[in-house]
C-alpha cells in the first residue's frame, strides 16, 4: 500500500515525546520513535514494503513481525487523517 504524507500535520519532538498534529482537524497523538523515522523520511510518499526494507537495515527484527507492525501504524495514521492513501 502507498500512502501520502498528510500536508497539514506537523511532528513536534517534546522531551523525547515525538507529537503529531494534523492542523485541519485538531488531532493530536504520540508517536514513537520508529513513526517519526518513517515520518521523516525524505520522500512524501509511504510505500509499506520500502519502510519495513528500509527498517530491516537498522533493526534486527523478525521480517513478518514488523510488517504486521507497519501495517498497524499506517493503518491508524491513515484512520486518523494523517497520511492519505494515493489510489494507484
């Protein structure tokens, strides 16, 4: 799955306490470590497969529990209006 950066969210980084905000509709939530990593990426596009390659190269973690685990996050990224989903 693809996903597209939302434009109205910022990432602010409080204490080590990484916040994002999507502007439009006022939500704000936590975010780990991993989120942020995936958050500031240069590119504005979220390819799913790409994020857990590009993890795999930082983390020894098992291949199919971190695509559950990215799968999660986009999921309620996406749920909560901060990524939107590019039709292919």
């Amino acid at each position: 799955m693809i996903y597209q950066k939302n434009p109205s969210v910022i990432v602010n980084n409080v204490d080590d306490t990484y916040i994002m905000i999507e502007t439009n509709k006022g939500t704000i939530i936590n975010v780990n470590e991993i989120v942020n990593i995936i958050w500031e990426s240069d590119s504005q596009m979220l390819d799913s497969d790409k994020i857990v390659a590009s993890l795999l190269d930082l983390y020894d973690v098992d291949l199919c529990e971190l695509e559950k685990d990215i799968s999660e996050v986009l999921t309620m990224l996406y749920e909560n209006g901060f990524i939107l989903e590019l039709e292919q």
